[in-house]
C-alpha cells in the first residue's frame, strides 16, 4: 500500500516563477495600457511648442528647441477662443445639472414610487442604452430646427437632457439602501421629496457624483450635435470650434497651433476629471451588489 503523497507547496511570493507571471499577468498589461493612452496625449502637448519645421520634417523630435508659447496665442485670435469656451462653459452646466437632476428623479421614481408598468418604463431605458445615439440625430434635426433652435444654445441641450445611463446607475444603487431608513423618515412624516433629499441623496453622493463627472464629460466632448445643429461661431462650442480651426489653419504650419487648441479644449475637463476621479471607482462600486 503506497503512501499518500504529501501536498505540493504552494509556490513562494517572491519566487522567479511568481514574479514572472505577475509581470506578465498584471504589470505590463497595465504600463501598456498606460502608454496607449498616455503617449498621445503627450506628443499633443509637446507638439503644441513646436514649430512647423520641427513638426513635419522626416528627423523626429520628440521635445521641441524651446517652450515657445506663439501656437497658443495663435490659436486663442484665429478664431473666438473665448466665445467656444463660454459657450461650451454654458451647454456642459446647464446640460449636465438637468440630466442629472433628471436621472436622480427618475431613478427615484422607479425604486420608491409604485406605479403602474413602472418595469416596462424600466426596461426601455435598458434598450435606450443599446440604440447608438447617431440613430437620432435626423429627427432630432428635423424637431429642433422646426423650433428655431438653429445655431442656438439651447438647441444643443435639448436633445441630450435624458440620460438612461444616469438613471441606470443611480437605480441600482437606491436598491441597495436599507428600508429602514427611508421606514424611519417615513414614520416621521417626510414624504417623497423630503426622503429623497434628505435621506436618499446624502448617502447616494458617490453616485451622483460619478454620474454628474460621466456627464459632465460627455456634454463637453460632444461633438457630432452641435456639429450638425450650428454653423455659426457664435453658437459653437470648443470641439466644433477645433474644425473651425483646423479649416483656416489647413497648410503644414497650423499643426502645432492645431494641437495648441486641443490641449486648451481638453485642459479643462482633465483637471475636473483627475480632481474627481475617485468618485467613479466608488460610485461604480457601490451599484454593483444588490440584496
């Protein structure tokens, strides 16, 4: 009879076979990853203090002969800088504040609120989010047009004020608070109003902030809208205003005061993003388990 063989051991933490596959496994996704993103974005910027000569040539520079900041000066007269950024400033708060405010009410509403086929309504926000939302750029041009929204700001809102992710993500997580609380403000006398603002929003912000920075995002990057709806400077917002930039800055010598104007447009919402990021990974996490 033969002896029963003893377990193999478990292989040690810093073994070269355990490093080798966290390497592989984990860090060098990770640092590939990283440079997809962030190389680009780097070159952008570099590319921004460059002249013409040190862009489009065949001997690659990766860092320019000096910080000359002309591109961006350049790039802020060529066309109204600062009209884009006001207007793009008004579309994103205003936009984003309402797609918010709505997909907190309507989350709400299909959680706390009993109502009939309130799962059907559920399921076709569900499907909304499966329809590409080039779908309904065609009639959304015919309805604000027929409107007078034309080379407006408010023709660029309009279309985009629902926002099935938001309510999506915020229905999730209103699952996952206990009843009691809302049991106790209910035995208080608070009605609706008062239970969602003062019981289910203060212990929902993550959430609402990871909807509101997601939002936030979307309305400044959006591009194909208010591309379609306006052709006028004064109704632009800063990406359509980037094409306005590239069309009078076409030759070799408007890439770098074409890249100067893309890193203006995307500085913004960067630092917004990096100073909240953190809100997505907890706001993301707490929707995600139910019961």
């Amino acid at each position: 009879m033969t002896a029963p063989t003893a377990p193999a051991a478990p292989p040690r933490a810093f073994s070269r076979a355990n490093l080798a596959a966290t390497l592989a496994g984990g860090y060098l996704p990770l640092l590939i990853a990283v440079l997809v993103v962030f190389l680009p974005l780097l070159w952008m910027v570099l590319s921004s203090f460059k002249q013409p000569g040190e862009i489009v040539t065949l001997d690659l520079k990766l860092l320019p002969e000096a910080l000359n900041p002309d591109n961006y000066k350049v790039a802020m007269t060529a066309v109204p800088f600062g009209q884009f950024f006001l207007n793009s400033t008004i579309v994103t708060v205003v936009g984003a504040g309402i797609k918010v405010l709505l997909a907190i009410l309507t989350a709400y509403a299909l959680v706390f609120v009993r109502f009939p086929f309130r799962n059907v309504i559920f399921v076709l926000i569900l499907v909304a989010l499966m329809v590409p939302p080039q779908v309904s750029i065609l009639p959304n041009y015919i309805l604000i047009a027929g409107m007078g929204g034309k080379n407006t700001l408010w023709g660029i809102i309009l279309p985009g004020l629902g926002t099935a992710f938001g309510t999506f993500l915020l229905r999730q997580h209103f699952l996952t608070l206990p009843g009691s609380i809302l049991e106790a403000a209910e035995i208080d006398g608070a009605g609706h109003w008062r239970r969602l603002w003062q019981v289910v929003a203060p212990v929902s912000l993550p959430s609402i902030a990871t909807v509101a920075l997601v939002t936030v995002v979307s309305e400044w990057n959006e591009y194909i809208w208010p591309l379609i709806i306006t052709d006028k400077p004064e109704s632009m917002t800063l990406p359509v205003g980037l094409t306005l930039l590239q069309n009078s800055e076409s030759n070799g010598a408007g890439w770098g005061i074409m890249m100067a104007g893309a890193v203006l447009v995307i500085l913004p919402i960067l630092v917004v993003f990096a100073m909240l990021q953190r809100y997505i990974v907890a706001g993301l996490t707490q929707g995600s388990v139910t019961g």
